[in-house]
C-alpha cells in the first residue's frame, strides 16, 4: 500500500500519551506497516535504522501500541485497513474483467447499472442582458444641470435601464402635465430611485411642484393681479424687487 486514510481525531486519542520523539517513531511505523504490508520485524536494531530512530524509543512504542507475535509486531488496525485495499482492489480487478460499469457520455461511472444514462450538455457560456453595458448616446437635456443629469445616468445604470431620448421625451411630456420642469422631474426620479416619471405620480403625493417652482406661481399670480399682464421679461425687475424686499 502506498496510501492509507489519517483520521485525526483517533490519532490524537490514541496517542496523546506519547512523547514528541515516540510520536514521530509510532507514525514511521505506521507508514513501514502499510508499506510493506507486513508485521513489523522483531529485530528492532534494524527497525531502528530503517526508520531512522533510536532503538530503546522503537522498543518502547512496539510494546505500546503494537502486539508481539511469534513472526513480529501486530497491528489490528492496519491488518484491517489492509484487507479493506485488497477487497477494493479485487471488486475492481472483477469489474475490469466483466468491461468495467457503464459510463455516462462524459466518461464518470454510474452509481449502478440500473440508473439511467443521462445526456451530458455543455454550456460553455451563459450570457445575460446584465453583461452588456449600457451605452448613453443621449446629449443633456436643455435646462438640465450637468450635476442632476449625470444622477440620473448613474440611477438608471444602476437599474439596466437604456438612456434613450424616447425615454427623455416621455418623462419631459409628463412634466409638462404635472406642472414642472424636467429638471425637476429628473431630481424627483433621483430622489425617488425612479427610473421613469408619470404626472400622477406626484399628485398622488401632493407634490406637483418645488418650492422653488411655487413661489415662482405665487410671484408671477401677484404680478398679473397688479399688471393685468400675462408674465414675460419686464416681469423680471419684479420678482428682483420681490426677492430684495423678503431679504
């Protein structure tokens, strides 16, 4: 044998006893036992030079963890693992000898030969919308501060939806209903972690306009009362004049 399986937690119990140097011996036993399959010799002189350790401490752990025999120093455990190979290594060399069990497409035995085979599918590559990066080709609205558009460019990046000027012109008709400006519907979509904006949206929630926008109403309705004029630039001087006068 060339390989055997180490169970710690057995190795630990079994051994706790033993010094560092009856440890290392014990182990370098162990690998002799496997390797050649055989008790290990009574002659503890030439034990003690193959594995490389002093006689008394090879003396002392065969009388430990070993039991002597008449043709040298048994083991129960490694007979037992032993018998386990050469078991394993007929069923196999039987198996070789019927043409080996039926192997799937891709060449892995079966549990039993009664299991159906099953058709191997390769998918070298699953590739979905979310590898494809989204590409803006869509200018900054008129009116639009560069600070609110690029938000937006990174909200609807992070949701995969396509900046396109359809969707532009969409939300700006929808502003245009609810009474704001595109401006302000991109900082509400922003503020809101929508990707698009409907006009019912806000009036839902009763926020149809800015503050900014309200006053604006409130100041352009006092200065239609006092002109009888619909607003336009000599409405300007006056929302100047109101502004220094609330200051």
């Amino acid at each position: 044998m060339h390989y055997y399986q180490f169970n710690i937690g057995d190795y630990k119990a079994a051994t706790g006893h033993l010094s560092n140097d009856e440890d290392l011996a014990y182990r370098r036993l162990l690998d002799m036992y496997y390797d050649s399959e055989q008790k290990i010799p009574l002659d503890t002189q030439w034990v003690a030079r193959r594995i490389r350790m002093e006689a008394s401490i090879i003396r002392d752990v065969l009388n430990d963890m070993f039991v002597k025999h008449e043709d040298g120093y048994f083991h129960s455990r490694c007979e037992d693992v032993i018998a386990a190979y050469h078991a394993m290594a007929e069923k196999n060399r039987a198996n070789g000898r019927l043409g080996g069990r039926k192997k799937n497409p891709m060449g892995s035995p079966l549990a039993s030969d009664t299991q159906p085979i099953v058709k191997a599918t390769i998918n070298h590559k699953l590739e979905t919308i979310n590898h494809k990066p989204i590409k803006n080709t869509v200018a900054p609205p008129s009116g639009v501060t560069d600070s609110v558009w690029q938000d937006w460019l990174s909200l609807r990046k992070a949701k995969r939806a396509a900046v396109t000027q359809t969707a532009i012109d969409g939300i700006e008709r929808e502003a245009s209903k609810a009474g704001v400006s595109l401006q302000t519907a991109l900082e509400t979509c922003c503020a809101r972690g929508w990707t698009g904006f409907k006009a019912n949206w806000l009036k839902d929630k009763g926020e149809q306009k800015s503050f900014a926008e309200k006053d604006y109403d409130f100041k352009r309705a006092r200065w239609e009362a006092m002109t009888g004029r619909t607003p336009g630039q000599e409405m300007k001087p006056f929302l100047e004049l109101e502004d220094d006068t609330t200051n």
